[in-house]
C-alpha cells in the first residue's frame, strides 16, 4: 500500500475444476469460457482412450496408449487419475505447476472421482458442479452425442444419478440449461470473480 493508494492484495492465481456428470455441457462451457476471456489456463487432461471424430491431441486431451499412461502413474506425473468407464484419465502435474507459476487462473475440466481426488491433494482449489436443468434434459444430450450405445447411455445415466448425491462435496453448484450456456458461463465467471474478492485468498500449493 501506498500513502495515498488502496489496500492491495497480490493476486492469487486460482485451480478452478468444472465438473459434473457426462453430457452437463463441461466442455461447451470451457469452450465458450475460452471464447470470452483467454485471461486463464486450461488444463488438457491425458487418456488412453482413442480420439473422437473431431478431437484434437493437445487440445481436447493428451491422447496415450495404455502404456504411457502407466509409466506416468509410475513416475508420479499425475495430480490424479481414475479409470472412468473403462479408460484411463489424469492431469499431468508439470502442466498445472507451469500455468499457476505463469499467474493464470488454471481451468480443469475433471469426472466427479477425479474433482473429489484433486480436493483431497489440494483443498485450495474452487470445485464448481456443473449440472443439466433435469434429468429429461440429460438423457436426451446423452441421445444426441450420438457415440454412445443404449447400453453405454444407461450406464452413464446410472453414474449420473450417483454423482447428483454428492453435489454437496462441492463448493459451487451452476446450472446449464438447455439454450441458456451463456447464462451458465456468467454464473463460472461470478464465481471467479467473487473468490478474487476473498480476504483470505486460496493460495495453490503443488
């Protein structure tokens, strides 16, 4: 502080996790987020699981075969991983570190296991639920992705349903409804906004 100038406080640089069930809209949200504002980081997650039409390696995820993707669990490379219907996800920790020491706000997009995995390693980070208007609205993104069995939909809409119970493990809870995303992303961005505005900021230690 100056004599004639307000307080100041050093800006902390935020680990912010969206997350949800599959088909809330995660990643139309960081899409559009990206859209608006490139003022934060966003974290590519690694999976062994092979590229969808139209997903780009670095961009989307970090796509690795299975055998990458142990010796990375090996050499703790990893903040988190979980094997999440079958395939294999984590966050690379290098990349994490390198983001926050940069000063961005840091952007995960993480499965419901793996936001909770980060809470444990790093109780600083803001978890934000990103949830469908209802469950009609859910099963019926599910339909339109179109890469899922009828199988593979139920038992995501399964998973869904157990991941709603533990909305409360979360610090935030935002709602995407179908045709309102704008509203969703400016909800992300209040937060963002609000937890800059803490007196005791959440200071990142990784």
């Amino acid at each position: 502080m100056t004599d004639n100038g307000p307080y100041v406080f050093a800006r902390q640089p935020l680990l912010v996790v969206i997350s949800g069930p599959a088909a809330a809209g995660k990643d139309a949200l960081i899409q559009r987020m990206q859209e608006l504002n490139g003022r934060f980081h966003f974290v590519v997650t690694a999976t062994d699981r092979a590229p969808r039409p139209g997903e780009v390696d670095g961009v989307d995820y970090y796509f690795v075969s299975t055998a990458e993707f142990n010796r990375m669990i090996h050499d703790d490379e990893l903040i988190e991983h979980a094997i999440v219907y079958g395939q294999h996800k984590g966050v690379p920790k290098q990349h994490v570190r390198e983001a926050l020491a940069s000063g961005l706000d840091v952007l995960m997009r993480l499965d419901v296991q793996g936001a909770e995995a980060v809470r444990q390693l790093i109780p600083q980070a803001v978890l934000i639920f990103l949830t469908p208007g209802s469950e009609a609205e859910l099963v019926q993104r599910l339909h339109e992705r179109g890469h899922d069995t009828p199988e593979q939909i139920e038992r995501r809409l399964a998973t869904a349903r157990e991941e709603m119970e533990r909305v409360a493990e979360f610090d935030y809870v935002v709602v995407n409804e179908d045709g309102k995303l704008d509203r969703a992303v400016e909800d992300v961005f209040a937060i963002i906004r609000a937890e800059h505005c803490r007196v005791k900021p959440r200071a990142v230690i990784l």
